[in-house]
C-alpha cells in the first residue's frame, strides 16, 4: 500500500500533467492537495495587498472547477493554509504518505518551500511542466542556452522542434487515504469576483481555446494582437497558462491540428511565436537562477530609487498622462491589460518617471490575473535594461504610441 500527496502548484488540470499521472500511477491512495501561501495575504512594505482580488477570484473559480473534477473521478481536492512544509509534514504524517509529487517552479520563492520540504525528510518528486518544449528536447543545455531571444529561436527552429506532446489526463484517480476524513481543512474563505470577464478552471480554459480556433481566430491574431480594446484582438490564453489550468503543450498541439486543416499562416506563427517566449523566460530562470531577482538584475547598473508618491499616482491612473492613466485604471478595475498596454505603463514608470522597475513589477503580480513568475520577471527585466538583452532597456515614446494604438482615443474615452 503506497500513499502518496500530490500537492498541486501552478498546474490546476488533470489534461497534460505528466507529475499527476506518474503520481496515480505509482499510488494506491492519493491524497491531492492545494496550499493557500501566507504571502498571499500579506502586503507589500508600500501598502498594497501581495495578490489582490481580482487573481483571488479567479484562482477560487480554478480550484472548484479542478474539485469537481476530481469528484467526478472519486477523488476530491483538500485544501489548506500554511507553509508548505509545515502543511506537508502534518499531512504525511497524518495519511502516512511515503512522497509528494508537484510541479517544478524553478523561482527563488518556490525553490525555497522546496528546500525546506525536503529538510523536513519528506521525500518530493518534482516534475518540470510548464513549457511547450520539454528540457530534454532542446539543442543544448540549459546552461549552455543563447540568451538573445532571436538566437534561441533560430536555433529551436533549426532543430525542427516545435512543442512536445501533450500527455491524456488519467483515467483515473486513486482512492483518497482512508484517514482523509480526519484530516484538517482550510477554513472557507468568501471571494470577490471581479470584473476581468474570464472564468477560471481547466474546463473554460478548453472550451475557450476551442472556440478561438472555431472562429477562425489565430489567422487575424498577427494583424490584431497590438489592439486594445476587446476580447478578440489576442488569444486571451494567459489567465489559464498562469495557473496550469491550460497547458503551452495543449495549445501548441491543438494549433499544429489547425495548421493542418486550415493551413499554416502568419497569425498561427505568431501564435507559436509567443508560446516561445514564454519557453524563453523559463528556461532563462534555469540558467541564472536568483541572479534574475537581484535590484540589478544581470547587471552593475545602480537601481533608481522612484518616490512613493509617483508610484501611487502610476498605479491609480493619476499621472497625468491619459494613455499611461487609462491603462492603469484598467488593470486596477479588471486585472487584465493587452500586451502593448504593459509595455507602454512599464515603460513609462521605468523611464519618464524614473521608477523602480522592481517595485513596477510587484504592482503587476498583485494586479494581473495572468501573473506568471517567469514572464513577469522576465518582461520587467527586458524592459528595464537589466536581462539578457545586449542593446539596454526599451523606451516607448508614449505620444507616439497614442497615435499609433489610439489615435482616436477611444480606449482612454473607455477608461478614463
């Protein structure tokens, strides 16, 4: 008889869970899990909340849907408050579970919960992904990887690789330990929902990739990702990839079925193209580690120290400057900004107020509902001058970028 935990992280679906599998594989009881971290509550020194509402909700709508879906198969999901390893040890003892699978986060605060799992002599089985491409797939190793995005690419597209192949979801789901009924719950919390128009859980995140490709969709994705007002203009894939209820592997597969029946075009590219990037981040983590989370980034270049003020008037939408201001409120009311809309408020904290990329990147993993470690470090770090990037840091002239994406300013009439 063999127990094991399976302690879900940023991987919320049963479809393309390589960890979950191989945990019902080698189970007789299986006791899945989810951990509600302390730094969720907690505020930053500055004042605002670590994860605010908006990634709250959709988080709870996440976790039920995953719930119902273990129930479906005669599991459930358990949840808790604490410190991983705290939590972890009380469980293993309690269900006497021999090992905990989960998902690899190779993030200095992930890595730390799971130094100390370990210290604790709980045995954890780690399983990396959340990529498109599998480690072992890559033409070199991660060491060794080229830290210009462009010569990453060049060199995975000339290795032919594409994405690897999504693992089925199990069939079933071993029996839940037969102590699970004396096991301590997390208390019910109530959440707010928010305004972003998305709805958490592996089932939404399918039906929602199924009907962008049904619409056609990706094939006007390159002429309109620059957009900002709508739901059409992008993918909206990220909410659902931020929290593993929809796997890069998934979505890579499901749009090389789409090449296939529609033909290959430059918005299935482009397509493609950004599930790379993501890729990119992830594997840059694995090559620099914590370095990515100095105040220097990869850099010697002294931080810029923005005042308190200004960063309250950046994230409230006060500063003056309507497009920068209109996009603020946006992600301050829905949690959600276009891509372009990022790039242009980062830029404008960063360098027309000379702010504290670091503490800009914090605002974003309160705010965004699609907050993920690795392309919000990396994202910021691009931005700022201070990865991988060669040529310094991207300015956007703002009045131009008015111009270009809001010429007739509908989308800060919409906002402001």
């Amino acid at each position: 008889m063999t127990t094991l935990i399976y302690w879900f992280r940023n991987d919320l679906r049963l479809a393309d869970n390589p960890a979950l599998v191989e945990a019902c594989l080698n189970a007789s009881h299986l006791l899945p899990i989810y951990i509600h971290l302390p730094r969720a509550q907690s505020l930053h020194a500055l004042g605002f909340p670590r994860e605010d509402r908006h990634r709250h909700a959709f988080l709870r709508e996440s976790l039920d849907d995953l719930r119902m879906q273990l129930r479906d198969l005669g599991s459930d999901l358990a949840e808790y408050d604490g410190e991983p390893a705290e939590v972890l040890a009380q469980l293993a003892k309690t269900a006497c579970a021999d090992v905990v699978y989960c998902e690899r986060v190779e993030a200095p605060e992930e890595m730390y919960q799971s130094q100390q799992i370990q210290e604790r002599g709980i045995l954890l089985k780690e399983f990396w992904q959340s990529s498109m491409l599998t480690l072992e797939s890559l033409p070199f190793t991660a060491q060794d990887m080229p830290d210009m995005f462009t010569q990453f690419r060049k060199e995975i597209e000339r290795a032919g690789l594409k994405f690897s192949i999504p693992v089925a979801a199990p069939m079933s789901i071993p029996p839940l330990p037969l102590c699970s009924d004396a096991l301590p719950r997390a208390v019910d919390r109530q959440v707010t929902s928010s305004a972003h128009g998305f709805l958490g859980g592996e089932r939404n995140a399918s039906a929602h990739l199924k009907q962008y490709l049904a619409r056609r969709l990706p094939d006007s994705y390159k002429e309109t990702r620059n957009q900002l007002i709508g739901k059409d203009y992008s993918s909206k894939f990220s909410p659902w990839l931020a929290l593993g209820c929809l796997s890069a592997r998934t979505i890579a597969a499901e749009l090389a079925e789409y090449e296939r029946c529609h033909g290959a075009n430059d918005g299935t590219y482009w397509l493609w193209f950004e599930l790379l990037w993501r890729d990119y981040f992830r594997f840059l983590h694995l090559k620099y580690g914590r370095r990515l989370y100095q105040e220097k980034g990869l850099t010697e270049t002294s931080l810029v120290q923005g005042h308190s003020q200004q960063f309250d008037h950046w994230r409230t939408g006060s500063t003056g400057e309507l497009l920068v201001d209109a996009g603020m409120r946006e992600l301050l009311k829905t949690g959600y900004l276009s891509n372009r809309m990022r790039q242009i408020v980062a830029s404008y904290w960063i360098y027309d107020l000379q702010g504290d990329w670091h503490l800009g990147a914090a605002w974003f993993e309160s705010q965004l509902i699609d907050y993920d470690v690795y392309s919000n470090q990396g994202n910021w770090l691009y931005l700022a001058g201070r990865g991988t990037d060669p040529r310094g840091g991207r300015r956007f002239n703002i009045a131009k970028q008015a111009q270009d994406h809001d010429p007739r300013g509908e989308y800060q009439r919409l906002w402001l």
